[in-house]
C-alpha cells in the first residue's frame, strides 16, 4: 500500500511537471534528441541508443528510452540534415512516446554554419488507470481516487500531432542552439470529461572546445538551459577528452543532482558512454541515484563519389 501511495503521489507529480520532456544528462552527446536543427550536423551518419533509470529504489520513479538515426545529405549544392527520433517516457502511472521525421538546412553564414530544423511527428500520452482502479486508495478521509469520474479507471492514451522547430550556429572550436518544442501544444483527451495538455519547451544549449597544452586533451564545456518559462532548469556540464578516445566529465544541476560521466570511442566507430545522477537534496536519502547508458555507432557519409568498388566481403 505504501508504494501504492509513493506511486500515486510521482503520479500526481507528473502532471504537474510534466511540462518537462524526458530527463537526459549526457544532452551534449546527444542534442538532436531536442533540438531537430543538430540532424546532420557532422559529416557521418549517426546511430544512438540510450536507457535512463530514474531515481532507483524510488516506486514510480520510471525510466527513459531515446533511439535516434541522423545523416547528412546534399541536394545540388546545398547541405541538409535527416533524421527520425523515438522517446518512450514512463514516470508513475504515466507514459509520454513520441515519434519524429526531423529536418535541417544548412548554411554559411559568416565563419560558421547555420542549421535551421523542423520536426513533424506524434506525441502519446497513457495514463495506467487499471493499475489505480487495483488499489482502494483514499486521500485523507474526504475523496476516494478509485471513484473519482474524472481519473480513468482503465488503460487509457490518446494521440496528437507535434512540431518542433531549432536552430543551431557552429564555429570551428563553439556552438550555440535554441529549439523549441510543442509549439502547437497539442491535447490528448482520455475520455470525455479528462484531457492532458502537452506543453511547449524552450531548450537552449551552447558549448565550447578548448585543446589544452598536451594536444591530446581537449575541454569540452557545456551548458543546457530548458523551460516551460514557469520552471527552469540549468545543467552546467564540463568533459576532458583524451587522445580523441577517453572521456570523463562533471554535470551539476543546481538544486537538485551532481551527474558523473565517462565514456570510450571504440574502434570501427562505435561509442559507449555512462553517466549517474547523485541527488544533492533530501531526496539522496531515499534512492541510489539515476543512471544512463547511451551507445553509438556513425560511419563516414560521402557525398559524391561517381564509381564505387566492392571488395569480395572474404577479404574485407
């Protein structure tokens, strides 16, 4: 029962901030996840996978999923970015999944390039109601959940189209991006007396590259702010990479958690990375922090090349 009463509360939580999109802490790795104007932004096509586990220990905390493709492409003489993006979001008896097409032309402008980025696709917001109708739960001695009309007693999601739009400016050695989310704000009703609004987010991002004095470590600072413009939340985030291979860096994000992360690029391009929240409140007490895996694997796009020669796949 009193797990029953925790996941009912993260529940209620959810709808409050929920606002907030997935919760990711390696967001420099990873920054088409939010922002559709990265798509395409290096010369290779990318392919991530990344798993997070909220708060373990914590009934309800849930977890998220992210899977991503992203590639450069050239039409003529101009440069665009493609790419498609899967978020699968479960916190309490929530679920938020969405699925975007992501599009971004491509630039010059001054000494660096500018990506303007569009993404078209559908959110899915499910609220778990037969897991709620399973338990006789009241709040205080005044209201019974269980026969509340306006909460579903049942399985429930509803659909809605979504659009995002970005933009990202890069320089040899920095980069700087805003993009912003649910424009539309779309509504997914459960029913006919309950609805859930799906508010916009504003996300801005920037970072930098510094080569220090041995040439084979390099700074990576970074920093992501994002907003419903009612809540706020800062990640300050700082990575020294080594020999292009290994990495290791620091997160903090004021008010709530201190995040820890490494990494290795593997041989034949594929990439592992790791990273675990350390709660910096009382909540540090009641779980043993939040954890994420991220895998990546990109390969060289070539743009043109007029005759293409296959080796015997015996030999390669």
């Amino acid at each position: 029962m009193r797990k029953a009463i925790t996941c009912i509360c993260i529940a209620l939580s959810g709808m409050i901030y929920a606002q907030f999109d997935a919760q990711i802490s390696q967001y420099m790795l990873h920054q088409n996840a939010f922002n559709p104007a990265a798509v395409g932004e290096k010369n290779l096509i990318e392919i991530i996978g990344e798993h997070r586990i909220n708060m373990i220990s914590m009934p309800g905390a849930g977890s998220v999923s992210i899977f991503s493709v992203n590639s450069p492409v050239k039409f003529g003489t101009s440069t665009h970015g493609l790419g498609l993006t899967f978020i699968n979001d479960r916190v309490g008896l929530f679920t938020n999944q969405s699925f975007h097409a992501q599009y971004a032309y491509k630039t010059k402008l001054g000494a660096g390039k500018l990506s303007a980025g569009l993404q078209l696709g559908v959110v899915g917001i499910g609220f778990s109601g037969d897991s709620l109708s399973q338990n006789k739960i009241t709040l205080g001695s005044y209201h019974d959940i269980s026969g509340d009309e306006y909460i579903p007693q049942t399985s429930v999601v509803g659909m809605k189209f979504d659009i995002g739009l970005g933009a990202l400016y890069t320089l040899r050695n920095w980069y700087a991006g805003v993009s912003f989310l649910h424009l539309n704000q779309p509504v997914v009703k459960w029913g006919d007396k309950t609805e859930f609004k799906q508010y916009g987010m504003f996300y801005t991002t920037a970072g930098m590259h510094f080569q220090l004095s041995d040439p084979k470590f390099v700074l990576h600072p970074s920093v992501l702010i994002k907003s419903d413009f009612s809540l706020w939340q800062f990640d300050l985030s700082s990575r020294v990479e080594y020999d292009n291979r290994f990495w290791g860096g620091l997160t903090i994000r004021p008010f709530s958690s201190l995040v820890l992360m490494a990494g290795i690029n593997i041989a034949g391009g594929f990439a592992i990375s790791y990273s675990a929240d350390v709660a910096t409140s009382k909540l540090i007490s009641s779980n043993y922090g939040s954890h994420e895996i991220m895998f990546a694997y990109s390969f060289e796009y070539v743009f043109s090349k007029k005759t293409t020669k296959q080796k015997s796949i015996r030999y390669l």
